[in-house]
C-alpha cells in the first residue's frame, strides 16, 4: 500500500508543530523586545528644576517581566485565535475575502463551464466531493488557490486572468496543483499561518493607535506636551517597531514553509495529470503575461501562501517570496527550457478556445475509446494520490452522463431530486409511500421531478452511482438552511421506508452528512488523540465485523474474513463481533471514534478493511462504494476502483 499520502499527512502535523515552535521564539523574542521598552519607559524622570529627562533604568524588574509576558501572550493569542475563528467558515471565507464570487453549478459562461468541468473531473479522479469554485472576476493576473481546513470544506479559487489567458491543458495543470494542495494537508497549515502573521500583526497595530492618540494628548497651554503625551508617543512608536519587526520574521516564517510545498504540488499536479506541459506551459504564460500573477486586493499579502504563483509586487517581496522563482519551476519540468516566456494568448489557447465556445458541457474524451486501463498497483495505493488513469476514467463518466442528468445535478432543486432518485426502492408499493412522503413534505413538485430522472438514472451503471453524488454537492450546498433540514429529513425517510438499510443507502447518507453538515451544521474536523488502535479496539472490530458480513458469506467465510483483515492490524486483539452487535447504525460512532488516530493508524485501518473485503477476491460494487465512504469518513479520499485493478 502506498504511504505517501499518509506521510504527507504527517509531515503537514510536523510542519505545524514547527511552525508552533517558530511562532513561540518569535513571541518570546517579542516579549524581550517589549519588556526592555517598559524598562525604559518606566526609567524615565524629569529634572522638575531644569525641564531635563533621563533614564534611570533598572534592568532586571521580575514582575514587569512577568507583566509584560502576560500581556504579549494574551494580545497575540487572541489576535491569532480571533483569525482562525474568522476563518472557521473554510475556504469560502478566505476566497470571499479576495473579493472571489461563486460560480453557478449551472453557469452557461463557456469559460466558467470549462473550469467547472475540469475540477470536476478532478474532484471525481481523486475521489472527492466536488469543491465550489470562486471566480476573483477583477483579477487580471493569471493565479489560483485551494483554501479551507479539510477536503471537505475546501474550495478552488481562480482569477479571471488564469480562465481566460490559459489554455485547457494549463488550467488542468493548474488545477491539479491546486488539488495536490488539499490532498497533501497544506491548507490547514497555511490558515494557521494567517492566524499567527495576524496574532503578531496585532502588536503594531496597538502601537499604531498610541502613536495616533498621543498627538491628541498631553497638549499644555503653550501647545507643548506633557509627559503622558510623550510616553505614549515613545510606547506607540517602539510597539510600531516591535510589531514591525516581529511580522517581518513571522513572514519570513511563511516564506520558508511554503515553498518547498510548492515544488512538492508542482511534482504531484504532473503525476496526476501525466503532461507536463500543461502547468510548465501555464507558469511559461504567467511569465509572458503583462499582469504575471499578481492580484490586487488589499487582503492578497495576508493570503500570498495560498496562491499557485507569487501574487505580490514590491521590493521586499524577492526575500519574503512564498513560491520559488518560475524559471526554476518549469526547468523542473522541462530541463531543456532555455528561458524566454510565452504570449500571453498561446496558440493551443487560441485551439481551445473553438470547443470553449461550443460549451464544454462534457469532459474532454479520454485518449482511445472506452474505458481507461487500470494503473499498476492496488486501489489502495492510490489513496490521496490520483493516477492519470483515474483522469481518464472521471472524463469518460461525465462524458457518458445523460445531458438531463447532468444538468439536473447542477443546481439545487434538480440535485434533491438526482438523491431522492437514488434512494427509490424498485419494491413498487414502497416505492408508492417514499413517493407520497415527497409530494406531501418535499419541495413542491419534487416527487414528479424525481420520477423525471428515475428512468436515466436506473439506466445508469452501478459505477456512476458515488460520483453523481459528488457532482450534486456544490448544488446541495447552495441550499437554505431549512431547504438543507427538509432535505435531511426526506432522505432519512426514503432511506427508512423499507425499513432496512442497504450497502449504498449508508454510504449516501454517510457521504451527504460527511460533506454537508460541517457545511450547515458548523461540525469542527476531528482532532488527533490516539497514537495507536489498541485504545479503538472496539470500533475496529465493529467496522471488520460489518465488513466481514457484508459480502453475503457463510459464517465460515465470514470468520476467515474478519481474520484476514485483523491481522493487518499489528498488537491489537479483535474477535468477530455477533450480527445484531455490529449494524450498519453502528458504523457511524465507529467512524466517529476511528477520525481521531493519527494517519499511520488510519493506513493500518484502511489496509486491514482493504484485505477483509478481499478475502473471497470478489468486491461488488456495493463493497467498493463502502470501503470509500469509510476512507472517506477518515479523512481518505480515495479514488474510483477501475476495472481490473485489485483492492489491496
């Protein structure tokens, strides 16, 4: 099984541990600074005879020290946890700030429909759900960004220079680093680094305050200033140098954790995309381009770490530069480049601008005809880290999609009815009481919309099924907060109606609440606090036990199943669990309880659910779609399973 993803993961905790030990040198050497400025400050008398002043410092003062310690501590933590609270609202918040707007599901914008079908397809390839996009509509230069807290809460940003000065195969390219980016864990650590640039930020702005109130204060009759005027004077303007100085080295900091993360996206954007010419042909036109990649919003220096190239001018920039230089970039992918940029308007641009007009409704046909084979290796190497092959496969899919369909998973009303669809039951009297529940407490009009798209979807192959779901999510996530709790409500209904749960019908519900509700529910990620699964056991073996059952085996099979998975399972000790102690209702505390091992835990889970499915080396469809959900839940995205390829 490959462990890049998983060590990506671990290197992202790593680098915010050591941001976290940079941030606390740079706090203790502001509360250095600080205190020898209250120690002057303090140690200034005036001669009452002549008028004179002098410091008479003493330098070691332990309850000043503690003071001022206190005060620092209690200034920058605020400021940095009032950011990050701001920007609890995911990537939305971060692209909002930049003056970024959504792009309709339904847009008929030639350009915005390419863009939209070129996430897409990614978001499908790699296994995720669709992330909303953002359009920074007067954003001339040519950039990108993917901002949020976990891949569910992420979004894509582009600006109107990157849509339309790039050709297809460059936006791709573009795209793909983007999504290397919410795949590798960096997104969480780049908010944190706006908190902590903002919590330091803070000092200089307080300074800036003083100095502004003490031109107003302290005027004697002679217009003169007393000595409150002066001390604020001198306080605002040494808290301004503090404050200077201590952001100068927290973007120093930013600098440095950012861009090796570069290379690194730049490295897995051509992995996926397999054509290295798409993103070293996008940073040859950033090069060429009158605009390059800067952006204009006043909130873009705060943001620079998030962007797909250096997106600030100036002086300064050169050494607090967030990305390496573009010629090194694309020598990286094409060592025969010689320097020199291309048009800003390429020819392959101009090409593509022919099948933009014409409405890039479907995905660009894969190369060859039907679908792509499988890439080497099982499904579980490619966990995090999606193959061109799977490119391929998601273009295919949407290709394939019914024109009706596909619209209909576009926009809110329509996306309701393609789940609702799902979930019919093929009984006809039940189905008769889910479609009674819709007339009388779904949308009005709905339960005849569904019945609309019941005869295209039922003549859809099972293997469409999870990603129509992952195309419906940026429609489902427009929808009101009381659309979002009637929605909820009729599919627990529909699910319910047999009253059983089914394989599929989990995992819908399970991929509709891990993507909706941090949406309209505020749920925070999970936090790490297990090291090991033997203080889960319990959960293990009740996911193991499900899985065991679910394949329809004997009790034999069952039995020889759960011991295959188990034993991928190292120093932890699990029996199989009875039918009636391991439901799939008590998947979702499992899952709840298994999202807060460390992710060298959740490969060794993920393997070991992995080899319990193959045991009898069959996996129906219903296997494979449950086995992603649960990678899923953990926090896994993982990638269709293409014919032919094995599980593990």
């Amino acid at each position: 099984m490959s462990t890049r993803f998983f060590e990506n993961q671990d290197t992202a905790r790593r680098n915010t541990k050591r941001l976290v030990f940079l941030f606390c040198l740079a706090v203790l050497a502001i509360v250095g600074m600080l205190y020898l400025l209250a120690v002057v400050l303090t140690g200034v008398q005036q001669d009452p005879s002549t008028g004179e002043i002098a410091v008479a410092a003493r330098w070691w003062q332990p309850e000043l020290l503690a003071g001022v310690a206190l005060a620092t501590l209690a200034i920058v933590a605020g400021g940095s946890l009032y950011k990050i609270a701001q920007l609890r609202g995911g990537g939305a918040v971060v692209a909002e700030s930049l003056g970024g707007t959504l792009v309709s599901s339904d847009t008929q914008d030639p350009d915005q429909r390419r863009l939209l079908n070129v996430v897409e397809e990614m978001a499908i390839a790699s296994g995720m759900s669709t992330p909303p996009v953002y359009l920074l509509a007067n954003e001339q230069g040519i950039n990108a960004f993917a901002a949020g807290f976990t891949p569910g809460d992420a979004v894509i940003g582009v600006t109107r220079g990157c849509v339309e000065q790039l050709s297809r195969d460059e936006l791709q390219g573009v795209v793909a680093h983007e999504f290397s980016h919410i795949l590798s864990g960096d997104m969480s650590l780049n908010i944190r680094l706006m908190g902590v640039i903002h919590g330091i930020l803070i000092i200089g702005i307080i300074g800036y305050f003083l100095l502004r109130s003490s031109m107003f204060a302290g005027r004697g009759r002679g217009g003169g200033r007393d000595n409150s005027g002066l001390a604020m004077l001198a306080g605002g303007l040494g808290l301004m140098v503090i404050g200077f100085l201590g952001t100068f080295f927290g973007n120093l900091i930013k600098a440095s954790v950012s861009r090796q993360r570069e290379f690194l996206a730049d490295a897995s954007a051509v992995q996926f995309t397999r054509n290295p010419d798409g993103l070293a042909g996008a940073l040859k036109t950033i090069g060429g381009f009158d605009g390059g990649s800067v952006l204009e919003s006043p909130n873009a220096p705060e943001s620079s770490h998030f962007f797909f190239s250096q997106g600030l001018r100036g002086g300064l920039q050169t050494l607090f530069a967030t990305h390496p230089p573009l010629d090194e970039r694309i020598r990286r992918m094409d060592p025969s480049w010689e320097g020199g940029a291309r048009g800003a308007v390429s020819g392959a641009r101009l090409e593509a601008g022919a099948a933009g007009l014409a409405g890039d409704t479907g995905a660009a046909p894969p190369a060859g005809s039907g679908l792509p084979a499988a890439p080497e290796g099982s499904a579980l190497d490619q966990v995090g880290e999606p193959s061109a092959a799977h490119l391929a496969y998601a273009a295919a899919l949407l290709r394939d999609l019914p024109p009706a369909v596909h619209t209909a998973a576009h926009e809110p009303y329509g996306a309701r009815a393609v789940i609702y669809a799902l979930l019919l039951d093929r009984d006809a009297d039940c189905r008769m009481r889910q479609l009674e529940q819709l007339a009388r407490f779904g949308e009005d009009g709905i339960d005849r919309e569904t019945l609309r798209l019941v005869p295209e979807i039922e003549s859809l192959d099972a293997r469409f099924r999870l990603p129509l779901i992952d195309l419906a999510l940026p429609a489902l996530r427009a929808l009101s907060p009381s659309q979002y709790r009637a929605f909820a409500t009729n599919v627990g209904v529909l699910v319910a109606a047999d009253q059983k749960i089914d394989l599929f019908e989990w995992t819908l519900q399970r991929v509709l609440l891990t993507h909706l509700r941090p949406h309209f529910e505020h749920v925070r990620p999970p936090r790490v606090r297990h090291k090991s699964l033997r203080r889960v056991s319990a959960p293990c073996a009740v996911v193991l036990s499900i899985l065991a059952y679910a394949g329809g085996r004997s009790e034999e099979q069952c039995r020889a199943a759960f011991a295959q998975g188990a034993s991928r399972l190292r120093d932890v000790e699990l029996e199989l669990l009875p039918v009636d102690r391991c439901g799939l209702g008590d998947l979702d505390p499992a899952l709840q309880q298994l999202s807060r091992v460390n992710a060298a835990s959740t490969q060794q889970l993920l393997a070991a659910c992995a080899a319990c499915i193959a045991a009898d080396r069959h996996v129906t469809q219903a296997e494979g779609e449950l086995l992603r959900a649960i990678a899923d839940a953990l926090g896994c995205p993982m990638p269709p399973l293409l014919p032919g390829q094995p599980l593990a």
